[in-house]
C-alpha cells in the first residue's frame, strides 16, 4: 500500500524506488502496454477487444462463475444463453475501457473532453450555484474513472475513498491518476478525513453497491435479493449539507466515447427513515444497471454476505472452491 500522511491520510502519490524491484517488472510492461495504447485509435483498440473477449471469457472461470451468479439473481428471466451473451458484451466493453485508461495519462484535456459525452450536468451546475457540493453516487462500471476526471476538467474538487489493489505499481499509477482530481483516501483511514474534504467544499465519489461485510452495514433488497448495504449515504449527506446525486458511466460500443449520466438529486433526502433511504438508493441503482447491464462489474461478490449465514463461508466459495479442484461450480 502506498504511504499516507498522519495528518491529512491521503495517497502519497510520489514514486518510490522499492517499485523497481524485479517482481514488479511485469505490472511496468503493462503499464507500458497501457501507454502506447493510448496513441493508438479506439476503434483499432475496440477490434481488437471484440476478438479477445471470447478467449478471455473462456479462461476467467471464477470470474465467470461469480457474475454468472449475479445475473441469475438479477435477471431470472434469462436463459444460460442469454446470461453468457450478456456476460460477454460486459467483458468486452471492460476490456475496451481498460486499454483505453492511458488515455488518462497521455492525452490532452481537449481530447479527453471530446471523447465523454455528458447528460443532466444542468444538475451538477444548480449544487454549485447554491454553493453545496455533491455527493456522486457511483455504480461500479468499467468506465468509472472517466467521472473523477471529467469533474476535475470541469474545475470541480473530488475526493475519494479506495481501497489498495495488491499490485503495488497499479496502486501507485491507479491512485495518482484518480488524485489529479483530488484526494483519493485509503478505506482504512475510515470516514472522517471525507467528511471534513466534503465540508470544506469537495465534491465526495461514494460507490453504493460493495459488499462490506455484516458488522456494518443493514440487508435491503437489490434486484429483490437482501444485499448487505452500508447505510452511509444518508448519514454523510445529514452530517455534510452535500446533496446525492446519482451518476452512471458506460462506454457506448456504437460511438467508441464514454457516456455520463447525470440524474436529479435524491429529494427529500435524508427522511427519518435509514432503511427507506438506502432502499432508495438500492432503486436507483437497480434501475441503472438494468437499462445498461453490460456496462457493469458483474464479477464484483456484491452479494456474499448473506442475509442468514452460517459461518465464514459466503454466497460465492463453494462454487469457487470446486473450481479450483477443477470441478463444475455447481454440483
């Protein structure tokens, strides 16, 4: 994990030598890999995702067992067919934006700005004319990072809370790309170091849909499942004056740029009722995926707490635990 401050428990985004070490070497050919594709035209990037994917999907088998089961509970209607086209696409349009994240560090405002198309910002302007930040709500899609970016271009301070991926060079290249737009805090510093950015005027990145255990979060329904959801949104919003608004951004396939919608905040929000506002924001997520399903993280565990468990295993390891004896996930 990247070194934080005592004092104010951001990401220290500076380089550091140990990230040269020889077991790194692959992460910085892929970073490499990631820069050149930043020069090269979407389109010829997008072809190239649409020939891979199939293999990729094939090869991913615990990845796919996961979102399998996600698509299931989400959307009985499908038939296994209809599940793995779906899963397809999502795997498609995932790889697409991935190779297209150099852009990020390589390409020119200008250009960036070009390549994300934006509806609804008329709502992001009325939060800043009454001098109040926002609190985006974020779905996990693939395009995600093109949100920080967009409201940093647009002049609008953000701040974050993350989580450090186990690959220390994608944490630091990750984490300083997501910090040119603000502070990106690490999880474990815990919620206060947000609420005072949010106070002093950043706008905050809240992502609704992790799975963070039993202890702190209460079970409302997602696609008509009890999900373990942390109750946090309407708390911040009480304790910052920021209002929630909900975003979503997808990559569209068809115009080869990014996607942003912006919809009006959540009002009357907070009520007096916390389990009406996390069902609220429960429902608007939900109404978000389903009109761009492909564009989610279906291989998120976003429902392996379980509502009535018993003991440390959740929804998903049985399943996993037959795939790694090279087994089918379900007897």
């Amino acid at each position: 994990m990247v070194a934080m401050s005592a004092l104010d428990p951001v990401f220290d985004t500076s380089f550091h030598s140990r990230l040269l070490h020889p077991k790194w070497w692959g992460s910085w050919c892929a970073l490499g890999l990631l820069s050149l594709l930043a020069f090269t035209p979407a389109r010829l990037r997008d072809r190239f995702a649409d020939l891979v994917s199939p293999t990729l999907l094939r090869f991913s088998k615990k990845q796919a067992y996961i979102a399998d089961t996600n698509l299931k509970i989400c959307f009985p209607e499908l038939d296994a067919a209809a599940r793995q086209a779906l899963l397809l696409k999502s795997i498609r349009v995932g790889l697409k934006t991935f190779m297209g994240f150099g852009e990020l560090s390589w390409r020119s405002k200008a250009r960036l700005t070009r390549r994300i198309k934006v509806t609804g910002w008329e709502h992001v302007q009325a939060e800043q004319a009454a001098g109040r930040p926002v609190i985006l709500v974020v779905p996990h899609t693939w395009a995600v990072d093109m949100i920080g970016r967009y409201f940093s271009m647009m002049g609008i301070e953000m701040c974050t809370m993350m989580k450090s991926p186990k690959d220390q060079v994608f944490d630091w290249y990750i984490n300083r790309e997501r910090a040119k737009g603000g502070k990106v805090y690490e999880r474990s510093a815990g919620i206060k170091p947000a609420i005072k950015s949010i106070r002093a005027g950043a706008s905050f990145f809240y992502l609704p849909d992790q799975d963070h255990g039993r202890e702190a979060s209460v079970f409302v329904p997602f696609f008509g499942r009890p999900k373990a959801t942390l109750p946090a949104l309407p708390k911040l919003v009480k304790l910052t004056g920021a209002r929630a608004v909900p975003i979503f951004a997808s990559y569209d396939e068809d115009e080869g740029r990014y996607l942003l919608e912006i919809e009006p905040p959540f009002d009357p929000y907070p009520t007096a009722d916390l389990l009406a506002d996390v069902n609220a924001m429960n429902r608007v997520v939900e109404m978000q995926v389903a009109r761009h399903p492909e564009q989610y993280m279906w291989f998120l565990k976003i429902f392996e707490t379980l509502e009535h468990q018993e003991g440390d295993d959740g929804l998903y390891e049985a399943g996993i635990q037959r795939i790694r004896q090279g087994l089918p996930p379900e007897t």
